[in-house]
C-alpha cells in the first residue's frame, strides 16, 4: 500500500476535492484507493465521498480486534473523525495528538483497509511538525501538493517545498486548483492575481512535476 498525502500549508486550497479527484482516477485506472481524512478537527472528506456522518467506526468482524473502514457508494473505504464525534461537537484536538493518531492509524494492523493500492491521506492546513511527522508514516510514497494561483499560496508553497527538499520526502507533483472559471459564453476567468502560466513556471523552477488545474 502506498501512502500519499495531499497538502498545503494554506487553507482553504482546496485539498480535499483533489484527494478525491485523485483517488476517482486512480480508481479508473483500476487501482484500489482508500481514504483517511487527517482534519481531525474540521472533517468533510465523507461529504465528498457522499457518506452519511452518523455511521459510527467499528471493529472488524471478520480480520479481529482492528478498525473497519466505513464504505462509500463508490466503494471507497474512508477513516475519519467524522464517523466518532456528533455532527454539531466541537472538537478540540492539540497537533501533537493529531499527528500521532495519524501515525498510528496508518500503521500496520490498526485499520482493515483490505488490499488497497493507494491510501489518500486528506491532510488540514499543515504545518512543518506535521510534514515532519510524515517521514514517520510507514510506506509513504510521496506528497502531492495543492496551490491556487494566489501569491500568498505560492509564497506558502516555497516554504513547503524547501523544507520537503531538507527532509527529503519525495514530492509526486502539483495540481493547481480554483485556476480559473468558464463562463456559458465561454470567457475564462481567472480567480486569483496570477494564472495557471505562474503555477506552471513555479513548478518548473522548483523542479516539481505540474499534474494540472
């Protein structure tokens, strides 16, 4: 199983709808993919997925004493906090408990995720504790970054990028999300104060694959 978290160090990127869109591809191509949402504090992985919140976590009846996954109508197996806590709780959970359920949840043995090919970790808005505690993840593949093209998003970006180099966690590629509209008349609009051309030539500078918007 190869584990891939999708992150940006800034909020509101849009990572979740690329974990899925990711996850729907490689599901075309006939992978198996499972997801874990790692917000533990603002879950809505499941929505995307089209999952009820009131399913509760159970153990495995058929594996043993191990977390089963709930599943989506897609055939998705998802873990996330929202299949613990009521809809309407507020939950508090301080990073370093955070980073150590995620760890644990991925270890071997603690999830019957069956014979996935990839697991899609849907990350919060991270940190460098958080991408530091990555290199701890046993089977990690490698990151998948997320960037509108905003130069607040691209200035969190080169800090991320950096410091994935120092730590040397293999970086896949960059999709840029929210680039532009189509208008029913056909004009494209871009959203935000630069354009897909900047992510693209960030991307070539940095030496990290573009995957696309």
């Amino acid at each position: 199983m190869k584990i891939i978290p999708i992150m940006a160090t800034k909020g509101g990127t849009g990572k979740t709808k690329v974990c899925t869109s990711i996850g729907r591809a490689l599901k075309g191509k006939n992978f198996k993919v499972g997801f874990l949402d790692a917000d533990w504090i603002a879950p809505n992985l499941h929505i995307e997925l089209g999952i009820s919140p009131h399913h509760g976590l159970a153990l495995s009846a058929s594996v043993g004493d191990i977390i089963e996954p709930i599943i989506s109508p897609e055939g998705f197996p998802l873990v996330s906090s929202a299949f613990i806590f009521p809809e309407d709780q507020a939950i508090s959970v301080d990073e370093d408990s955070n980073i150590k359920d995620i760890i644990e949840i991925t270890s071997p043995g603690v999830v019957d995720w069956g014979n996935l090919d990839y697991l899609l970790i849907d990350t919060p808005p991270t940190t460098s504790r958080f991408i530091q505690a990555a290199l701890s993840i046993k089977d990690l593949y490698g990151v998948v970054l997320v960037s509108q093209p905003a130069s607040s998003s691209l200035a969190d970006l080169l800090r991320t990028v950096s410091l994935l180099r120092d730590l040397k966690v293999p970086v896949l590629g960059l999709i840029g999300n929210q680039v532009y509209i189509t208008c029913p008349h056909g004009e494209r609009v871009n959203l935000y104060d630069l354009h897909e051309e900047d992510i693209k030539a960030f991307s070539e500078a940095q030496g990290v694959p573009y995957l696309g918007s």
